[in-house]
C-alpha cells in the first residue's frame, strides 16, 4: 500500500488555505495533513486541528497552548519552528506576502517539493528560489490559476517549442472604469471582484494590475521563458485561465469554471484529475462569448513598471513587492487614494538602491526598506526630490 502523501499548508485559515483544505478532505487516502500554519487567526486554526486526524503540530504567531492536543508554536520565528518540527513530503505554500519567501526557500532546501500560491516567493525572491531549486532537484509545482493553465498546456511539450506564453487578465474590480473615475474609489469598491473571491490583497493588486505584473515575473522563473516572450491580454470572463503558443502557431489554452480547488488539486495530484463537483462545471456545449482585448497599458501602466522590474532583475522584484503591500495596506486603512499605489510602487523603486545578486538578508533589507520608503513617501506625494 501507498504511504499518503503529508502536506504540511502554511496559510491554512485564507482563501487558498481553505480550499487547499476542502481538496484534502476530498482525497482522505491519498492524503494526510501533516502541520498547519495561520498568522493570527488562532481560532479558525484550532478548528481546523479538530477536523483532521494526524497533525503532526500547528503555528501561528500569537496562541494559547494549553488548549491544544498537538504541539503549537508561536512567536516570529513560528513557521521555521513548525518546519522544522514537521515530517512532511510537500509544503503548500498560501502564506500572503513576503512572509512566505523564507518558507519556499526552507522546503527546498531541506529536500522537499513545494506547491505554490505564494506568487511573492518567485517575484521578490526569483533567482534564489531558482538557485534552491537546482540544489535541491526538488520540484515547484504552480497553483496560480495562471501558471496552472500554462503549465497544464505545455504537457508533453518541449522547450524550444514554445514561442510565448499569454496570460490572460480579467481587469479586476475597475475593469470597466476609466482611470479619471478611479481617483476616489474606495476600499470597499476595490475589494468587490468580479469573478473570483480570494484574499484582499490579491483583490486590490487585481484592480490595479499590480497582480498580473508579479504573475508576468512569476513566469519568467517558473517555465524560463524571457520576458518579451510573456504577453498579458484582457480576458473579463475568467474562462481561458491562460494560453501557450507554439513554435508552429499553436495555441493551447486551458478553460474552465473560476474555481481555484482545480490548479490547487493538480498541483497536488497531476496528471491525476479526480472528479470536482457538478456545479460550477463549464459546459462547453452551450452558447457562450469568450472576449479577448489587447491590454491597455495607459489604462493600466503599473503592468510596464512590472515588466520593467522583472527584467532588472536582483532586488527589484523584492522593492516592487514590499512597497506594494506596504501601498495596499495603507489604501485600505483609508490613509492613501487608489491611484496613489502605484506612485507608492514607483517611488519606492527609484528611492531603495539596488542590489544586483541579493542573498536572502538583502532581499528582507530590501523590503523592509521599501515599505519604509512608501510611508515616508506619503508625507512627499511621492515627488522624488
Ligand atoms: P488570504 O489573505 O486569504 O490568506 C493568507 C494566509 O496567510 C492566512 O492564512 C493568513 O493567516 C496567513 N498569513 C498572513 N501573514 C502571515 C505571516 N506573516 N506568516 C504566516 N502566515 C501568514 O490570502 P489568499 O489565500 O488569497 O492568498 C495567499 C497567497 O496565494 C497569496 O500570495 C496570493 O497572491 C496567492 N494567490 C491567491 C489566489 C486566491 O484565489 N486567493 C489565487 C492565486 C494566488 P491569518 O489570516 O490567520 O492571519
Ligand atoms: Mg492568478
């Protein structure tokens, strides 16, 4: 008999987490949750530990351990403790932020396959999770939507086949707003998508296509593909999740309903695809309109400061991310306007030196140094002296 496979999940009370969760809980034979992690949210962590048998132990930063049945770790070092502690065969990484780097880096490092949601990791950190990953000849399997369907579509095919990949973009909350009607959106606005639910910083980062920027990066390093042979083009039905087109003229493209459990169940258990639920399934055979538009780069120009970013290379992916969440969380807290998030990313980006080859102290010295510039920039506008 197959021994089940032990994931330990980082990120197990989000969006990603839960539905990691409910793909588990589908495959009881094949699978054994092995540790999980939350930030704060206790509560909903100690409620998970209840639904599954054989947890190996919990983290998250701030708990109460006398209630818990298995061990749990806490303080800022609680996920490398978990890691540490844990015996696992694959980390599903749906930590938010540049908080999950560290975590990528550590799984490769110590010998095991990564499952992705974390799309920081490869945005701030590309070239050393690229490293860890030829050291390790681990592998790292994508659970963005995205990278999933890119991934699903170059099945049996060969590198130097493919001629570009083309990420689709739905154009978030605003996608049929003009830029001039964006200057008081509200947080509530940003947070409504209209085809997926997911965590709130990945909604505002939909709105201001900050999100397909690092999803440009993101597979840059996942398939090794330079970066002027990655194209991005709006796609508002959220139905062909992403296309690969060939040497040939070829394109392949990956459809379905807006479910992430999908990309998240084949990163877990591809070429294996087990049966999903009824509802929701794309039915293929009715009448439907599928659009496609060229993006809109004046309407959306923080996407060429991304690409921009991904080809520098070094530290910028690290400054773009960390000013971002730093943007982000002060847009939601009511402190900065919408449109002011990507003058915060800019800012940040011309103000934080570079570093060309950054090992992992750099990388969080650069974060740190670009979530301090966004703040201070506030005070300036973000005018650059
Ligand atoms: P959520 O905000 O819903 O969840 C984030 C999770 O990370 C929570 O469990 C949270 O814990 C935990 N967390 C937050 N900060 C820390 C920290 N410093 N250390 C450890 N754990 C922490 O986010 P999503 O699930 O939406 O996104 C997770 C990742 O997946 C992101 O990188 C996102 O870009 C990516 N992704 C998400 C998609 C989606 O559909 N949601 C689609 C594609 C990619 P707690 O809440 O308890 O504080
Ligand atoms: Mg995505």
């Amino acid at each position: 008999m197959n021994r089940k496979k032990r994931v330990l999940l980082l990120g197990a009370t989000g969006s990603i987490g839960r539905q990691t969760l409910d793909v588990l809980k589908r495959h009881p034979d094949e699978f054994e949750l092995a540790g999980i992690s939350a930030g704060h949210n206790e509560e909903a962590l100690h409620e998970i530990a209840g639904e599954f048998d054989g947890i190996q132990a919990a983290s998250v930063l701030e708990g109460n351990e006398s209630r818990w049945t298995v061990p749990l770790f806490t303080g800022p070092d609680h996920v490398q403790k978990l890691m540490d502690a844990v015996d696992y065969d694959i980390l599903v990484n749906a930590v938010v932020g540049f908080a999950g780097l560290a975590p990528t880096l550590r799984a490769l490092e110590t010998g095991h396959d990564v499952a992705l949601a974390n799309k920081e990791s490869l945005v701030a950190g590309g070239q050393l999770v690229k490293k860890a990953l030829a050291a390790s000849g681990k592998k790292l399997y994508p659970i963005d939507s995205e990278h999933s369907a890119i991934w699903q579509c170059l099945q049996g095919s060969r590198q130097k086949d493919v001629n570009r990949l083309i990420i689709t973009a739905s154009g978030g909350s605003f996608r049929d707003r003009t830029r001039q009607s964006l200057e008081n959106a509200t947080p509530q606005e940003a947070l409504k998508h209209p085809n997926w639910a997911m965590g709130r910083r990945i909604t505002i980062d939909s709105a201001t296509m900050v999100n397909k920027g690092f999803e440009v990066i993101e597979a840059h390093y996942l398939f090794d593909i330079p970066f002027d042979r990655i194209e991005t083009v709006l796609h508002p039905q959220s139905i062909v999740h992403s296309m690969v087109e060939f040497q040939d003229g070829a394109v392949m493209a990956q459809l379905g309903s807006a479910d992430m459990r999908l990309p998240i169940q084949y990163a877990l258990m591809g070429p294996d695809r087990p049966r999903l639920e009824e509802e929701n399934r794309l039915d293929m055979t009715r009448t439907m309109t599928l659009e496609f538009r060229e993006m809109d780069f004046d309407r959306f120009p923080i996407l060429k400061t991304a690409y921009e970013a991904g080809r520098q290379g070094g530290s910028a992916g690290a400054v773009f991310n960390g000013a971002d969440e730093e943007a982000v969380a002060l847009f939601l807290a009511g402190k900065i306007p919408f449109l002011k998030i990507e003058d915060a990313i800019r800012y940040a980006l011309k103000t934080v030196p570079f570093v060309a080859d950054p090992d992992y102290g750099q990388l969080q010295e650069c974060d740190r140094l670009a979530r301090e510039a966004v703040r201070y920039g506030v005070s300036q506008d973000f005018r650059v002296e």
